[in-house]
C-alpha cells in the first residue's frame, strides 16, 4: 500500500508542476509576463495554480533551466527578455538533452525485452497468449481506423514482461513505460508508424505462440532498433 502511495503521489506531483511551467509559458507568450516582470510571491503563485509550494519551487527551477526567468538578488524571480539567443540555446540544451535521455531509455529497452520475449516464449500461459492476443486486436482496430494505440502499445510490452513470470522487472518497465510515453505518441505519428509497429508485435507474438524463444528475442531486438531510429530522427 504504502509504495503505491508514495509512486501515485510522485506521479500526481511531476504532472503537476509540468501544467505550472506550461501555463507561466503560456502567459509569457501571451504577453500576460512581459520581460523584467517579477513573479508574485510564491504562496500566491501556488493557490493560483492549485498546487503545493514543492511542486511550484519545481516549475519555477524548471523555468529557470529553460531560461525564461531568473532569480535576481533582492528583486526575486524576474521574467527574462527572449531575445531570440536566449530562447533558442536553453531549449536547444533541453531537446538535446533530451534525444540522449530518450536514447538512453531505448538502449535499456534493447538489454532488457529481448531476453523477456525469449523467457515469454518459454513461460506463457494460455491465459497469457489470449491476452496478447486481445491487445493486438484492439491495436489492429485502432491502426486501420488510423488511431494512435499508444495504450496498446504499452500494454502489449507490459503484458509480454507478465508472460515472462518476473515481478520485478514489470515494476521497471512500469517507470520505462511512464518516462518513454511522450516519445512514443510522437512517434506514432510518424508517418508508417502505427503500421511498423503493429507488424514488430505480430512477429514477437507469433514467435511466442510458436514457444521459439530465439525468434522471439530477435523479433524484439529487430521491433526496438526500429522503433529508435524513428524516435532518433523525429527529435
């Protein structure tokens, strides 16, 4: 109970400040900030936006590594000036920053989904099988209606690490899964995308129904390498 409290809060509070930092950028580009304005005090700031002090200190530091405020000695949190180099080089900090975070997320994918195909394969139940099974139904259904199965898509490596009889890794893969979610609905919408993928998942699943652990490792492999090189391109 009390370790799915405290993740559930951890989650609820990183969403939290996100929405402060996207609505302070918002009324920055709406003109509603304009540079040199200071920032009301932060108690006011966090019963405007609703949230606790923790979460609003986390927007404001948020918003100072993206460079659009500064604290200043005496003056408080200052609205920078956007010149356009002081726009262009924290976020382009940022995006790079986050290509290698991304990557690195895929790279732990590629070490630990393969093997968890392979022990799929040797370990899945029938249960398991018409679950998978039902995911790639639903995921079928979404692709010819041209939607983004991001859920689907979530599951069917979630339900694949269930198959493979392992607790622990279900619990890493749960924080992957939440970390990777943003790149993976952009990169669903890459054009073939949805396509690519569904046909990764038909191949691992097929190997799996067939109990043929080093196809299943290397349809994986094979479905992840692909999956990083659209990630790689579109950020």
């Amino acid at each position: 109970m009390g370790m799915a409290t405290v993740e559930f809060e951890a989650v609820k509070k990183t969403k939290l400040y996100e929405k402060v930092v996207q609505q302070v950028q918002g009324m920055i580009a709406d003109g509603l900030l304009k540079p040199g304005d200071r920032l009301p005090p932060e108690r006011e700031l966090a019963e405007t936006f609703q949230v606790s002090r923790s979460s609003l200190r986390d927007a404001i530091r948020a918003l100072e590594v993206m460079g659009l405020v500064e604290p200043r000695q005496g003056e408080g949190t200052i609205v920078r000036d956007l010149s356009a180099s002081s726009l262009v080089s924290p976020l382009s900090a940022v995006l790079s920053r986050k290509r290698e975070l991304v990557g690195e997320l895929l790279d732990v994918r590629r070490i630990i989904e393969p093997p968890l195909a392979a022990r799929a394969a040797r370990h899945a139940t029938p249960e398991d099988l018409a679950r998978l099974k039902d995911i790639l139904r639903r995921q079928k259904e979404k692709v010819e209606r041209g939607e983004l199965a991001v859920e689907e898509d979530s599951e069917f490596h979630y339900a694949i690490a269930r198959a493979a009889k392992n607790s622990v890794v279900l619990k890493v893969l749960d924080v992957f899964m939440d970390l990777l979610r943003e790149s993976r609905e952009r990169s669903l919408q890459v054009g073939g995308r949805l396509q690519k993928s569904f046909a990764g998942h038909v191949r691992i699943l097929s190997a799996i129904c067939r109990r043929n652990a080093p196809a299943a490792e290397k349809a994986m492999r094979r479905h992840i390498e692909e999956i990083e090189r659209i990630v790689l391109k579109k950020l």
